[in-house]
C-alpha cells in the first residue's frame, strides 16, 4: 500500500512540486541566513558577544540606518527640491533647529542621564521608538515641506543627540576581557558607517517610489531598534562608583570641584585634544554643507551635481571608513601625537586645496579629513580613558561628544553663509583646521615625558 500511494503521488506530480518548493525556500532563505550569521559572527567576535558589545554594534548601525533613511528624505525637502538661494534659506533655518537641542538641551538631557543611570537600556529604546513616531508623523509633510516639517525634524534631533549620549555612555560598560576603548569604538563607529552606506542606496530606491517612504523606512528600522534596545545586557544600568565631571569650574563650586575633579583639573592633553576634535568636526560640518553649495551650482568637470556630491562625500565616507580600521590597528598608540600628526596632515591638505583649486583636490581634502577626523577621536577617546578617573569618566565623555555635535552645527554655519568661491572656502577650512592644530601640539608638548607611568589602555 505504502509503495502504491508513493506511485500515485509521483503519477500527479505533488511530490515534484512538494520538493521544488522546499529547493526554493533554500535558495531564498540560505543567502539570508548565511549574511545574517556572518554578521553576527563579525559582531560578536573576540568576546564582544559575551559581554553585550556585540549587540550594542548591532543597536549602533540600526541606529546609523534609521538616521540615513530620514537624512535621505529631508535633504529631498529641504536641499534638492527648490533653488539654491531659498536652499540655502532652509538649510539655515535647519541648522537652526540643529543647534538647538546642542546649545539649550545640552545642559538637560547630560545631567538628567547622570541622575538616572539605572535607565539606560529604557532611554535608548525611547530615543528609537520616538523617532519612529517622528518619522511616521513627518511623512505627512515631507512632499510639501511646510513648516510643520521642522517641529517634527527637532524632535528627532532631540531624540538622536540623547541616543549619542547615552551610546558614549554605555561603551565602557560593555568591554571585554583585554579590550581597549580605542577598540571598542572602532567597532561601533565602523558598523554605523557600514550601515549607514548600506541605508543611503536604499532610501534612495524607496525615495523614487514616493517622498515619504523612506521615513515609512526609517519607521520600521527604528521600531527594530527599540526592541534591541531593551535586549541590551543589564549590566548597561549599573552605575556604581560613578560620578558627575564637569567643564566648567566657577568660583562659587570650586570647593565642590576640588571633591569632584573637572576635565580642566585632569590632563592639559585632555583638554587640547578634545578642542583639536572639535576643530575637525567643525571642518567637517563646514565641508558638508559649503560643498553641497558649491558643487551644485559649480559641478567637477564633466560631472552632474549630483554626481559631483556622490564622489566628494564617497571619498570622505572611504576615508572615514579606514581611519576608523587604522584607529583599532594603531591600539592607541602615542594618542597626543596621532592627533597632532592628523591635525598636521588635514592643514596640509587644506593649504594645498586653498592654494591650487581643483575638483581633485577637493575630494582629496574630504577624503583626509574623514580620515583624520576618525583617527583623531579614537585617540581622544583614548586619552579620556587613560587620564580621566574611572568614577566620571563615563559622563566625561557625555560631556565631550556634546561639544563636538555643537562645533560640527557651528561649522556648517560657517559653510551656508559664505559666497560660492572655492578659493574663500578652502582657506576658511585652512583656517579652521589651524586653530585645532595649535591646541593639538599644545597637547602634545604638554605631555610629560618623565614620571610616573600612565596606565596602558590597550
């Protein structure tokens, strides 16, 4: 009997179709499988896994992606839509509105964390699941770009630069055995470049299908988010033995400062190599945003402005992407002289570019720049961890990725209000990148050369 019905079920044809099925359901569900194990593996290796880095890397490039999708539809609005004169007009007003949750939140959202360090994991996957709402709610207005876009774009902003924090935050908690900092950070911030390159193809595609589906995009990418969020491991609410440091030592809390110690009180390197990376994160708002301008009234040769834009920020993003890598090989090494020789090379560049103008140069200065802008933060990380006291180092470094969102915003304000001339913009970077060299060999000279050896960070 068992033999009959095997003869009937091949005579019409079910079993043919049964194992044609189960083929195509390999063929679709192993490339699948096989990418989503080969990250993970990527993720979690060399212990990242054990110790909960692994899915905060996860988090951090859902995070880069989300971020991208609504970047992708506001600059359709905001940028490519309408004539240069009024783009300029609200790219200003967006810069604005940038500014504003760096100069008048700052001061709220870093010492409401201090205060509640125990929620951690449920701030992170608040900032996500808010910008999901954001985004759903701008998909409305994203077509007409009416004023009601802005509200919703703050709110956003708001919700990421709380995310920053709390990310800078966590990092240290989540360590593993003989891992550096340096290390830690080059993995987080290289997934958030990864996905964020992956993320800007996508919203591309979903733009020609309707403005708002990239924000339906980042929707869905940020409600995943939330999720990992509260995955995170609980160790991520621990807040033993921490503190609150301060950047500022006012007359009437010096006897406060004296019991808990300031970043001005700690490491004269400390210091300069935090206002060194804000001179190239100000370099790097100013690039962004001058160039956008320039290239799109005056193309590479033979180029779109489009086109033009896609090669200068690819070159910039491939030069971050490496700086990034050489930052976790470099282990950090002799931080105080990375910056400085970095800071050294974008003011060459600079220099040069002012000098003998040309579309080559240009990509050639944003390519450096993304590079040593990478390598310049890794080694101020570095530095944070080495010199900083372990009860407030954590929100040390809160502190300072505040301070360098603000001098990235303060450079593109730069870049917007400046004639279109090439010439003007590459000495103005020149000039931006001078300052943060001076602080970054005032750090280095101030390193002290005898004494007592400093703990090892990697």
């Amino acid at each position: 009997m068992a033999a009959a019905r095997s003869v009937r079920s091949s005579d019409d044809g079910s079993g043919r179709v049964r194992r044609a099925g189960r083929a195509l359901g390999r063929a679709v569900h192993t490339p699948i499988s096989g990418t989503a194990r080969g990250i993970r593996r990527a993720t979690h290796a060399h212990g990242a896994g054990e110790s909960g880095l692994g899915k905060l890397i996860e988090l951090h490039a859902v995070n880069g992606a989300g971020d991208m999708l609504v970047t992708v539809a506001l600059a359709s609005t905001v940028f490519f839509s309408v004539p240069t004169d009024q783009a300029r007009g609200r790219v200003a007003l967006y810069l604005a509105i940038t500014m504003a949750p760096f100069a008048l939140l700052a001061p709220v959202i870093g010492p409401l964390l201090d205060r509640a360090p125990h929620g951690r994991r449920a701030a992170m996957a608040g900032a996500m699941l808010t910008r999901a709402v954001l985004a759903l709610t701008m998909s409305t207005a994203v077509a007409t770009g009416g004023l009601q876009l802005y509200p919703a774009a703050l709110g956003v902003l708001v919700a990421s630069k709380a995310y920053g924090v709390i990310r800078s935050a966590v990092v240290p908690r989540l360590l593993p055995p003989k891992f550096s900092l340096v290390k830690a950070n080059s993995r987080v911030t290289l997934a958030g470049l990864l996905a964020t390159g992956a993320a800007a193809p996508i919203g591309a595609l979903l733009h020609l299908i309707g403005p708002p589906w990239p924000l339906y995009g980042a929707c869905v990418v940020f409600v995943g988010g939330t999720v990992l969020s509260l995955t995170l491991p609980p160790k991520v609410d621990s807040a033993k033995g921490e503190r609150r440091a301060r950047l500022s030592t006012h007359e009437a809390r010096r006897e406060r400062a004296r019991k808990r110690p300031g970043l001005r009180a700690i490491s004269t390197p400390v210091l300069c190599g935090l206002w060194a990376n804000a001179a190239m994160r100000a370099l790097s708002g100013f690039l962004i945003f001058f160039l956008a301008f320039l290239l799109r009234e005056h193309p590479l040769p033979g180029q779109s402005a489009a086109v033009s834009l896609g090669i200068v920020g690819v070159a910039a993003g491939v030069g971050n992407a490496c700086g990034t890598a050489v930052g976790a090989w470099l282990r950090s090494r002799a931080p105080e002289a990375i910056v400085a020789a970095v800071l050294s090379l974008t003011l060459t560049a600079a220099i040069v570019a002012a000098v003998f103008y040309s579309g080559l140069l240009i990509a050639v200065l944003g390519a450096t720049a993304g590079f040593c802008q990478a390598l310049a933060k890794l080694s101020l990380d570095a530095m944070i961890q080495r010199d900083v006291p372990e009860h407030i180092r954590t929100s040390a470094f809160a502190r300072s990725e505040t301070l360098l969102q603000m001098a990235w915003v303060v450079g593109g304000a730069i870049g917007i209000s400046l004639p279109l001339n090439g010439v003007v913009g590459m000495s103005v970077a020149a000039a931006l990148v001078t300052a943060g060299t001076v602080m970054a060999w005032r750090g280095l000279l101030s390193t002290p050369r005898h004494g007592p050896a400093r703990p090892r960070v990697a």
